[in-house]
C-alpha cells in the first residue's frame, strides 16, 4: 500500500515528527487514501481525507484562478508531497536517490572522457577487449614495445604514419587516454552494481524500481558491448579512413545519453519532493511541451554523433551560411538519397545546425509560454536554466564550426548538450502528473 503525505511549511514540528514516522513505519497507521497534514490558516489541523486527489484538496481551500497563480504558485506548491513506499524509510529513499544520481555523474564523466578520446583521436589505441586483463596496463618496456608493435599492424597506425612520425611516447599518450575510458566505464559499473545489490538485499527498492534497476544493469552492459563494437568497426582492414563507424558511434553515445536521463530521472523521483501544480489543460499541454522538448534536444544530440563520427565538423566552416549558401550545393551528392541523411558530411552538418537551432527556438518559446503559467519555483528555475544553456550551447556549436573542432571547445559542446538534456528532463520531472 502506498500513501502520498502533503506536508505544508508551516507544519510545526511535531507534526513533522509525525510524518517522520509515517514514513518509517507506514503499518502504524490506519489509512488508505492519502493523508493531508495543513496547518494554514483556515485548515484544520490534522485532516485526513480519503480517496481525495491532491487536487480537490487544494482546490476545495484555494480555487484556482490564473490571476491568484501567484497564490496558488506560492502556496500552495509550497507544499511538499511525497510518495512513500510502504515500509521504506524516507532516508533510504534519499540514500537511494543520491546513488542515483552518483551513477548520473559517472556516465556524465564516461561521456566527457569518450569526447576527449575521440576528440584526440586515441580511441583504437587497444585494438582488443579483454574483461580482466585490459585491467593492466603494459608495465615494462618490453611489453609497451610489444603493444605499439601491434597497434602498428592496424590501418590507424599507417593512416597517422603517412602524415606524421608516431613515437611511442605519442602511443603511450593515446594508449592511456583509451584505458582510462574503459576502465571508468567498469568503474561505472561497479559504482552501479554493488550498492544496487545491497539496496535489493536491505529492501531500499521499491517494487516498481526493481525492474528498473535490471534494465539499467542491461544497459550498462550493453553500453560496454556497444563500445567494443563500435571501436571494431575502426579496426578493420578494408575501410578507406581509419575511423569508427558513425552508425555504431551513434548507437554509442545515444545509449549513453538514455541511461544517463535514466539515473537522473529515478535519482530526481526519490530525492525530489512532489510540487502540486493545477491539473488543467495549460498544464497538461506544457508537460507535453517540454517532454517534446526533451526529445529534441535528445534527436539534436543524437544527429551531432553523426557529424562527430564521419568528421562532418570540418566541412563548411562558416555560420549562419554554408559557404555563402543557406543550402548548400553538394547536400544531396550521394546516391540513393536518403544516405545523404546519415553519410553526406555536408547534409549530415546541415541537418544538426538546423536541428540544433530549431531545438533552441522550441526552448525560447516553452519560456514564454511557462511564464504565464502557474509554476512551482523549482520548475521556474529549472525553465530558466534551460533557457540560458539552450544559447550557451549553441554558442559553442558555432564556436566548434568556426574553429575547425579545437578539442576543448568540441568536447565542452558535448558535455554542454548533456547540460542541456539535464535541464529539459528537470523541467520534465518538474511536471509531471501527480499520483493518483
Ligand atoms: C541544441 C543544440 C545542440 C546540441 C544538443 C548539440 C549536440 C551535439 C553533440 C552531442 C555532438 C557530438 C559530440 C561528440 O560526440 O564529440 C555535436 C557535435 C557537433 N555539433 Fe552540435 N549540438 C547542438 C547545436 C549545434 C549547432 C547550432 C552547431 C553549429 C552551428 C553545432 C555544431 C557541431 C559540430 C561542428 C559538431 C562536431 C564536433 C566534433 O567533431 O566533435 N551544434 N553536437
């Protein structure tokens, strides 16, 4: 059974206390709605309604008007609502809830660094995947020499040979950056697996966060399958240009990106208390708006994988025109047509500029709109932030155009369009529908 407790701020103390001990040991007490505590003014002290929407409640004391939404926006969202599991303490849910989110940042981390080792082209430096002996490095010289010997057998070594000499000290470098990637993403693993076991054991998940966690573990494993496929394809000898194929890089990083707004999703459900918000048409628009919303910046994402895997940053060097032309001559040069979309540097380019700035004028307008909506104060901030970091990153896309990909201005515009994903999956979180 499961209960959603309404606190207000002016709940005094004991009340709190009481709260507290709803959440901690819910058999306690005898209900099986929702229990309301208020202590504003008109309200009783203690009510307990059930089989009554959060909604009716606040409606019932404070009709909602879109003039009063300041009252209502600052009132009555003041409101703290949690959902509380049954028999799961509030302080294992937030324990739970920050893990979540530590997992968050190690797939924030394993990103920015996959960035860094493709941005400094280190990325088929371990021409094999082995689970525990990748773990060690080559220690002596000896064994880095019979390292280098071998990545010299790969079609990257000869494509990098014919422009410049390869030192080993150039090979350790590259060697290094592509063993951190991997072992930051077993470390994620690890950051991911070990207290999910124990949370399942002590019974901190929820019945509805169990399966969760299965599917996050597929994924993370699926992530690391991912990778090694991917680095395959830049290993083999037939291709023309030693580089990884962008389908598979692609699937690399949107991978990422899904279990990244996926830990932070179920991180912000068990951390963040529920703010009521009126349930109107508005409302249940704006909810559909920033979902959408959410999704752009996620496609716009997606389509820059596609300009980073086939180098399509280095074509057309110029903004807001491609070359004096808003659509350039070559866009549709291959055949058939529609591999211009996922192969032609030039069309896959043009694609992410506009993508990327239609994303940006979908976010402009969701501002406007939310400003005349009655929103909570986190989903105000969290609107605003979107905002300010919609121009931040396309201020660096232009800037990674305009620069021929300089490596630390590329790699802040991909961890700059999972700022972006941040904020637009808040927001989302922000709106969601109450429980019923
Ligand atoms: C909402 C806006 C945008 C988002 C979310 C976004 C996202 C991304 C992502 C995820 C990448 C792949 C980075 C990598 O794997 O290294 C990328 C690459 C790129 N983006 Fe954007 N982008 C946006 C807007 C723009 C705009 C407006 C421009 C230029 C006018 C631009 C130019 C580039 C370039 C040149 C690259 C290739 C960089 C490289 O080779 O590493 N982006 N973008």
């Amino acid at each position: 059974m499961s209960a959603a407790v309404f606190l207000c701020r002016r709940t005094p103390l004991c009340c709190r206390k009481y709260i507290l001990n709803l959440g901690k040991n819910q058999t306690q007490i005898d209900f099986t709605g929702r229990t309301v505590i208020s202590h504003y003014k008109n309200t009783p002290k203690v009510n307990i309604f059930h089989k009554q929407t959060p909604f009716q409640f606040l409606r019932k004391w404070y009709p909602w008007n879109p003039k009063n939404s300041r009252i209502f926006g600052q009132r009555v969202h003041s409101t703290v609502a949690a959902r509380i599991e049954s028999s799961i303490p509030l302080n294992s849910q937030k324990i739970v809830g920050k893990w979540l989110f530590g997992c968050a940042g190690m797939v924030f981390g394993a990103v920015i660094l996959g960035g860094v080792t493709r941005l400094t082209e280190s990325g088929l430096s371990m021409v094999d995947w082995k689970l525990l002996k990748d773990m060690k490095p080559p220690s002596n010289q000896e064994e880095w020499i019979a390292e280098f010997e071998r990545y010299k057998t790969f079609p990257e070594y000869k494509h990098v040979s014919n422009q410049r000499e390869m030192t080993l000290t150039d090979f350790k470098f590259i060697y290094y950056m592509e063993y951190a990637h991997r072992m930051w993403g077993r470390l994620t693993g690890m950051v991911f697996l070990l207290p999910a076991a124990y949370f399942w054991r002590k019974g901190w998940l929820s019945a509805g966060m169990k399966p969760h966690v299965l599917l996050l573990s597929g994924l993370l494993g699926f992530q690391g399958f991912l990778g090694w496929f991917m680095v395959k394809s830049g290993l083999e000898e037939d291709i023309d240009i030693p580089r990884v194929s962008q389908y598979r890089l692609a699937a690399h990083l949107s991978s990422a990106f899904l279990l990244y707004v996926m830990f932070l999703w179920s991180g912000l459900s068990h951390v963040n208390s529920r703010q009521m918000m009126p349930k109107t048409l508005q409302m249940l628009r704006l909810r559909k708006f920033s979902f959408g919303v959410t999704g752009l910046v996620f496609i716009t994402a997606f389509s820059g994988a596609f300009v980073a895997g086939l180098d399509a940053g280095l074509v057309y060097n110029s903004w807001p025109k491609m070359a004096d032309r808003w659509i350039p001559s070559d866009i549709a040069a291959f055949s058939p047509k529609w591999k211009n979309v996922f192969e032609n540097p030039t069309t896959v380019q043009f694609n992410h500029r506009w993508l990327g700035q239609s994303t940006a004028a979908a976010i402009v307008t969701l501002w406007l709109v939310c400003r005349k909506a009655p929103l909570s104060p986190r989903a105000r901030t969290a609107v605003n932030c979107l905002l300010a970091m919609a121009f931040v990153q396309i201020g660096l896309g232009i800037g990674t155009l305009l620069t021929y990909v300089e490596t630390p201005l590329a790699a802040t515009h991909q961890s700059g369009s999972l700022v972006l994903l941040s904020f637009a999956t808040w927001l989302s979180h922000e709106l969601r529908r109450l429980p019923k």
